[in-house]
C-alpha cells in the first residue's frame, strides 16, 4: 500500500530538481550530432554539403533542426575558408549566425564545439586576440561539463590544446592534450598528431626523455597507419631531440627525410618548418652557403601567406645572422629593415606583446571564473538548501495525513480479519466434531474425508488471503492466530484412535501382514498407509494430515528404501508410487 506513494515522493523531488533541465539535448540526440559532423567534417563541396543537409531536415524535430542548423553554417564557413585561405566576411557572418543560434538552444556541447571552430578559424590565421575569447568560453565550459555532453571531444580538446600552448598555458594545453587522446581511436591519423604535440610539450619544458618518448610513440604510430605525412612531422620534431644533444649527422639526416616526403605530398607548410630547422643546423656549424639556400627555400612558402609572418621573421632573422657573419652589408642593411616592418605587423597581431597579454588576461580570467564558481556553488547550496526545507514541510504533512488514514484503515482492516478468524475456528471444529461421530465403516470416513478435503482446500485459500491482508496491514499481534488455522488438519489423536479402530476391525488382513512382515511401523507411518488404503492420493492424505504432498512423497520413499519388499502395499493403492 505505501509503494505508490514512496514513488510518487520521488517523482515529485525528480519534477523539481531536474525540470531547468527539461530543454537539454538528450545523449541520444548528441550522438546524432556528432555522427552528423563526422560524415560531413571533410565535405568541402559547398553543393554537396548543402545537399546532406537538407536530406537530414526530412526526418528532424524542430529543437534537431535548429542544431542542425547550427553546424550546416559552421562547415559552410570552414569549407569556404579552407577555399580562399584567409579570413574573409562570408565565413565571419556564417560563424557569427551560428554563435547567435546556439545561445538559445541550452546544449553545452554544440556551444564548446561551435567556439572552438570559430576560435581555431582566427588561431588558424595568427589571429590570437580575436580568438581568445571563443577558446576562453569553450575552456570554461569544457572544464565544468561531463565528457557525454561534448561532442567531437578528441577535436575540441587538441584544437583548444593547440591554442593554450601557443600562448603559453601549458599545463591546460598538456591536460587538453591527453583528453584529447583518451577520445581518439588509434587507427585515426589524428592520434600521432596529439602525441606529438605532447612531446612538444615536454620538449619545450626541457624535459627531453618524455619528449623523446612520445616522439617515438607518434612516429610508431603514423607508421602503422601508414600516414606519411605524420611520420614526417615526427621525423622533423624529433630532430629537435638530437640536436640538442649536438648529434648533429642524426638530426640532418631526420630532417631530409622530412623534406622528401613533404616535397612528394607537395605538404608545404610542413616543408618550411623543416627548411627552417635545417638551415638552423646548417648555421650553428657555421655552413652559411647551406644554411642560407635552405632557409630561403623555408621563406618561398612563407612570404604567400599573411598569416605566416611570425614564421617570415624568424626566417629574417636567420638570413640576418647569415649576412653578419659573411661580412655583407647590403644584405643586413636590407634585412633589417624588413624586420623591422614584419615586428611592427605583428605587435598587433601573433608577436610576444601580444602574446603575453593574452597570456595575462587567461590568467585573469581562470581567477575571475574560480571566484564565480564559488558564488554559484554557494548560491545553489543556498537554493537546494531551501527547497529542501519546504519539500521537508511537505512531505510531513502529507506523511501525517496519509499515516491518520492509514491507522484508521488498519483498525478496520484488523476487525474485519478477526471476524474471519473466528468464522474459519467455527468451521474447523464442526468438522472435527462431525469426523468424531463419524463411527459407522470406512467407507463412510471415506466419504466425509473426501468432502472434507474439499472444504479444506477452500479454507486454505482463504486463510491465505486473511494472512496476506494481514500483513499488509502490519498486524504483528494476530500471526500466532494465522499460524494456528494454517496447521489445520482433521487426524487430531482424537479422530487417529477412531479412524484407526475402524480401520483395525475392517482391514483386519490387512493390518496382520504389515504387523507381521513390517513390525516396526510408527502411528506416522501408519497414518499414511491406512488412509492410502482407504483411496486417498499423495494430497488428499497430505491435506488431512496437515502436512505438505512433498512429506507424504518422502515418507513413502523411505519406506521403501527401508523395507526391500514394501512395495507390496503400496500396489494397492489408487496413487501408488
């Protein structure tokens, strides 16, 4: 009785507790989403793409759709970027529509994936101001969201990675880092990346064994995956390793394989960085001719693109040294200058005064969110702390209503079960009575017994059911009431030393064989045997008895394992075993 009001309980706190939460997308549906990004990530073909989406619009709900939506704009600008290679307004309006769009549709994983791509879209061309802002709001809500409410995880932990490591959080790059490879199968090419990004990691902080090792992780890796691009990467960073050990022939050699196999993927980016750490080398052993055709073939490539002006001025700066230590005036006069102009460029944009205050700013704002996450735990502690109290009041006046209904339930309940009680005694001793005057033969016990199982078995049931209502109704004092009427049985002593002097006088043949084959027989033993002669089955003399059809069954069994030649008695019987 209690049952549907203990999970009415805890429906109503489930209601208050977890109705702000009622608009969230389901688990369900963020799988959809990211399988949704997964297919489309690489679709470049701006018709095609728009194809996909609007087959998926057929079978959405309206909050689906809006999600949707929402990543249709975003892959719509990235593809568009990608094409141009630059910043542009077609793919600023598309990111800033879908920043608007997600505010209002309550899903923290499409808000921490739509900032990371907007931010990696400006990080992407050296715009790190503009960028901040994006990777700090999608950092927030990465640290304070369970990993099931994040989609695309492994993507949205290396971007951010990439971006706090470049501007000099790298305990925060490192942690995104290792999340990012928990996400990522190892059979995806972006596995080797991650790992190698962690050994940059380690390598900037100085610590070149764990750089090392995650190098050579990596560089397994792509070579199991047969992605030579990665494998060339690896070569290219772990040549870091070596020459900082000064085995010079070790790291040249690393760095020309990584040049080959770019030059054969036409993988240009990936060719200047290799140039620049070659012509490095070439420079530290004093081999200028080298160093200055390798550094320039660096520059080729980073002189086309805007936003690889920091990479240009660390390839001025090479060449600069190059010229001073060849004595040629011309060529430090004219690098100078440019130098001069790139730095002036890039105070506004990737330089170090940049990075640095982006750098004091996350600091600022990590203290800034630590004090607001104390204020809202405290003001939710206070919140809950209220609502409990008034559930509390609730819940004590319904408990106290529904306990004064119950009580009053239970002393009818326990009139009503007393009542049956005495009618069930009544009718068992008219039965014991009627079965005492019952002295004429067998065949009349036979007759009254028969009659009497039946009504037994109607008593039975109906003991059963006073039982379960007392129970119910938690009326401990009545069970020694219900365990008496449950061992009813109509062969009392009494009714056996009748029944048995019958038996005795009709079956006198009867009772001499087993008197003289079987002289160790108990009154049990007998019981059981005389009302089997008399045709009664296994649960016809068990309910007699007042004993269960499985101690009738047991009883014969060991008689007949006692007794070679019991079974002689037994193939009278009607139920024989």
């Amino acid at each position: 009785m209690l049952k549907p009001f203990i999970y009415f309980f805890i429906g109503l706190i489930a209601i208050l507790f977890t109705s702000s939460f009622a608009n969230q997308t389901s688990e369900e549906e963020l799988i959809r989403l990211d399988y949704v990004i997964n297919q489309n990530n690489n679709v470049n073909d701006t018709v095609l793409l728009k194809k996909n989406f609007e087959a998926l619009s057929n079978n959405s709900s309206s909050y689906i759709q809006k999600n949707l939506n929402v990543i249709y704009a975003i892959l719509l600008a990235e593809a568009h970027y990608k094409s141009v290679d630059k910043i542009n307004a077609k793919s600023d309006l598309l990111f800033r529509q879908a920043k608007e769009t997600t505010k209002d549709l309550n899903n923290p994983g499409l808000t921490i994936w739509v900032n990371t791509k907007i931010g990696f879209y400006y990080y992407n061309f050296s715009e790190y101001q503009k960028a901040f802002p994006y990777f700090m709001l999608a950092s927030r809500l990465l640290d304070t969201s369970k990993s099931s409410e994040i989609i695309q995880r492994s993507d949205v932990y290396k971007k951010n990675a990439y971006f706090f490591g470049n501007v000099g959080d790298v305990e925060k790059s490192k942690n995104y880092l290792k999340s990012a490879l928990l996400f990522t199968n190892k059979t995806n090419n972006e596995y080797a990346s991650i790992l190698n990004a962690i050994g940059q990691i380690y390598f900037d902080k100085k610590d070149y064994d764990s750089a090392e090792h995650y190098y050579l992780l990596a560089q397994k890796n792509a070579l199991k995956n047969n992605d030579q691009l990665r494998y060339a990467k690896v070569l290219g960073d772990l040549s870091l390793i070596y020459n900082h050990r000064k085995e010079y022939d070790k790291a040249i050699d690393l760095l020309q394989k990584d040049i080959e196999i770019s030059e054969k993927l036409n993988e240009e980016r990936n060719l200047m960085f290799a140039n620049i750490r070659l012509g490095k080398i070439y420079l530290d052993q004093k081999k200028y001719a080298e160093a200055k055709n390798t550094i320039e073939n660096a520059e080729k490539y980073a002189s086309t693109k805007e936003y690889l002006r920091s990479f240009e001025l660390e390839i001025n700066t090479a060449l600069l040294q190059i010229a001073i230590q060849e004595n040629n005036q011309d060529d430090e006069l004219l690098l100078r200058r440019k130098i001069t102009t790139i730095e002036n460029h890039l105070q506004n944009k990737d330089g170090k005064e940049v990075i640095d205050q982006i750098n004091w700013n996350i600091q600022k704002r990590n203290f800034d969110y630590e004090l607001e996450a104390q204020k809202n735990k405290s003001d939710k502690a206070a919140l809950l702390r209220n609502a409990l109290i008034i559930i509390s009041v609730l819940l004590l006046l319904i408990a106290l209503f529904i306990y004064l209904s119950f009580s009053r339930k239970i002393k009818i309940q326990n009139s009503l079960f007393e009542n049956k009680v005495l009618q069930l005694r009544l009718q068992k001793l008219e039965s014991e009575n009627a079965l005492n005057d019952t002295t004429k033969s067998l065949e009349d016990y036979k007759i009254f017994l028969t009659e009497k199982n039946r009504q037994i078995g109607i008593l039975k049931q109906e003991i059963e059911t006073a039982q379960e209502t007392n129970r119910l109704f938690g009326a401990e004092k009545n069970k020694g009431k219900i365990n008496q009427l449950l061992h009813y049985d109509l062969m009392t002593e009494e009714n056996w030393s009748n029944f048995k002097t019958i038996f005795a006088y009709e079956q006198k043949e009867f009772c001499e064989y087993l008197n003289a084959n079987f002289p160790n027989l108990t009154d049990s033993n007998l019981r059981i045997i005389f009302l089997q002669k008399l045709g009664l089955n296994n649960v016809e003399t068990a309910q007699i008895l007042g004993i269960t059809t499985d101690a009738v069954k047991k009883a014969k069994q060991r008689l007949k394992k006692k007794y070679e030649n019991f079974d002689t008695v037994f193939s009278y019987f009607t139920d024989s075993e």
